[in-house]
C-alpha cells in the first residue's frame, strides 16, 4: 500500500470529522431495551434509549432467548454452508412457511440480511427490457439492488402519485415490457407510511407489479402486525414484500422476500444473495419464529408502543420542536445542522437519553434531525424522563 493513498484516505477522514459529520460508535454493557448501560470513559452509566428499532421491545425477550438457547443445542452453532449445499435446516424451511402465512404469501426466502434480500430481488426478475420504478427516498438498499439490475430506472418523487403516473406512462412509451414500482412501506428517516392503495391504483392501470420493503412495520403495525398492506388496507394487492427480522421480529438479523411460489423459486435458483451467503444461524432462525408467534399475539404491546408514541410526539410538540408530521414510532425531531444535531444528541447524552443524530448522507443536506424510536420496552416514565430531557437540552442549545 502507497504513502500517498493512506495520506489520501486520512485526509477525507480529516475532511469528515471538519464538516461535523463523523459517526462515532458508543458501547453498550447489556442487553438492548428501553433501558440499556452504556459503558464509556467515565464508566457504566444506564440511559434510556430512543434509538432502536426494538419496535415491540422483543430484543430481549425471554420465550425468544429460551428458543434460540434450545436451538443450539438441537441444531448446533451454524450451518458453515450455503443453502443449496448442505446449509439447509428443517428450522429455515419452517421459519419461510411462518413468514409465507403470516404475510399472506405463497412462499419466502431467507437472506443474511434485508439489504442482502433487496439486493437480490431485482437482478433474476427483470431484464434490460423492463423497468423499475422507485420512490425517490427509498432505503440505500433499494437504490442498490436496482443497481445491480439491468432494467431501466425511474424514480419519481416522494409519495407523489401523479408523478408515479409519469414515471408509469415514461415506461410505457419506451417499450418496458414488465414494470415494477417498489417503495418503502415506513420511510426509515422521516417514519412517512408509503400511500399503498394509491399505488396499487395505479399499479393495476399500468399492469405493473408492486414491491413494498416493510422492515419498519412488519411486525408492529396493522392487524397482528402485518405489516403497512394490512395498515392501508392494500392486502395482498401488494405482489412482494421484503423484510427483516433485525428490527420489530425480535432484533437479531436475517431478512426475507415473501411472494407468489414462481417468484420464489426463480429467486431460489438465481438470486446471488442468497446462493452465495451462509444460511443463517438455527439460534436465530428458532428466535425469529418465536418472534413472529408471539408478535401475531402482541395487541397488548402495539398498544403500548402507541400510547409511547402520542405521549412523545405530544410533549416536544408543545415543548416547542419541530416534527415530522406522522403516526409511526419513528419521530423525527428536525434540527438542520447536522453540527447542531450532535451537540443536542450529546446534551441528551449528558442527561441519560440515547440517542443518535442523523444528518448528510444519511438524510439530505440541511435536513439533520434526531430521528426518535419509541419502543414497548420503555415504561410511561421512561417516556416522561426522554420529555424532561429533551426539552431541558433544548433550552440549553437555544433550540426551543
């Protein structure tokens, strides 16, 4: 390796650190929930946390922890395979059917990841001659499996339906012979709810297929959590959902894609995610199934996570802040100096509230924020301690 590429890397890491926008990682001493023990400098302290996507509060639950713990000693420790090698378990079949039943599919396929899973989806799918097209403020993985396709890209803008129609007829006019739209069902940043009925409107005008990435609400929103084609009433007019059991689904990780059998089973044959990755651990496969069991039951801690979420968005509402508008648990509180945004998430910091500020390349220029998660973890003075917090460090920095 050259002097000159080294020097070169610490100067765009220089660079970085300059504009206000280097990313430091904080340890956690423990378990993830509402309450967490963050270990630092100054040694252990217990905050409570607003920034995982611990949706129901099932990263540590206990029926899932039994699961997973059973798991290892029934299916050992991992698969140190492929699928269609030898990496296949009777567990990952029986985790796909759960998935396949609870979202309403015929069928689903597992992947390491949900980023693995949307980057696998397009690519065997569609061809040169097909189109995509995607919500402009799609998840980074999205952007990148459409990337990896040779379809032609569309992007119209953030839930704007009439532009979706451009786009539509665009595609048409150029001869596409299959066109898909895919969006985010919650929007990760800004915690929008995607306008699914709308889009399968159109989706069924234009004979288009429609994909819906539901990582943040499978699980916690709808009926029985499953998922925004259930929250908007689209159902099963949504073709392909893709998913992760990293978040609402007990936390661990591993993703999925639940669709039509035919779907499937191209995607089984050559989607390059999933034929050259390891299969995922019979621990977490075994979790994840208890996860979902228990997530199909879990009225009790949606509504929980709801009353979280109005106490919240209510009282840094009068407190003064300025909010994306919304009804999921992700509140973003909008800063816009992504410099500003890490003095406040280290003032939070300061009075035991975890957070983290998001700003450029996360979310556009000028539109840093602390995006906000609430969780059924958190107990109703947690809610009111993060309030407390929130509004004392405002005044500090002059925010409000």
């Amino acid at each position: 390796m050259t002097p000159d590429f080294l020097s070169h890397i610490e100067g765009v890491l220089a660079g970085i650190e300059a504009d206000g926008l280097y990313k430091r990682e904080r340890l956690i001493a423990g378990t993830q929930s509402g309450r967490i023990r963050v270990r630092g400098p100054g040694g252990e302290r217990q905050m409570v946390n607003l920034c995982a996507n611990n949706y129901l509060g099932l990263a540590d639950n206990a029926e899932i922890k039994a699961a997973a713990r059973q798991a290892l000693d029934d299916y050992g420790f991992g698969m140190a395979s492929v699928r269609f090698i030898c990496g296949t378990q009777m567990l990952h079949r029986e985790l796909e059917h759960a998935v396949a039943a609870y979202l309403g599919k015929d069928d689903a396929i597992l992947f390491a990841a949900c980023f693995d899973a949307n980057g696998a989806l397009f690519e065997p799918l569609l061809g040169p001659e097909d189109a995509i097209i995607s919500d402009s403020l799609n998840h980074a993985s999205i952007i990148d499996g459409v990337r990896l396709s040779k379809a032609k890209r569309f992007r119209y803008a953030p839930g704007d339906m009439n532009d979706l129609e451009a786009q539509l007829r665009q595609a048409d006019a150029e001869g596409a012979r299959f066109r898909l739209i895919v969006t985010d069902g919650v929007f990760s940043m800004d915690g929008h709810i995607a306008r699914l009925p709308e889009i399968c409107d159109l989706a069924e005008r234009f004979g288009a297929i429609v994909a819906v990435d539901d990582c943040h609400a499978t699980g916690h929103l709808g009926d029985q959590g499953r998922g925004t084609p259930a929250l908007t009433g689209a159902g099963d007019r949504v073709d392909i959902v893709t998913g992760t059991f990293g978040k609402t689904l007990g936390g661990a990780m591993g993703g999925f894609i639940a669709a039509s059998q035919p779907i499937i089973d191209l995607l089984r044959q050559q989607a390059r995610p999933y034929l050259f990755s390891n299969s995922l651990a019979p621990a977490v496969a075994a979790g994840s199934l208890k996860a979902i069991e228990i997530a199909r039951e879990a009225d009790d801690l949606r509504a929980r996570l709801a009353r979280h979420t109005a106490r919240f968005r209510q009282g840094l509402t009068e407190a003064g802040f300025t909010l994306l508008p919304g009804e999921t648990p992700i509140i973003p509180v909008m800063l816009g100096d992504a410099v500003l945004a890490q003095r406040m998430a280290g003032a939070l910091d300061e009075r035991g509230v975890y957070v983290a500020g998001f700003f450029y390349p996360v979310v556009p220029q000028g539109r840093a924020r602390i995006r906000t998660q609430m969780s059924a973890a958190l107990t109703d003075e947690d809610v009111t301690f993060a309030i407390d917090a929130f509004k004392d460090a405002g005044r500090t920095l002059g925010i409000i």
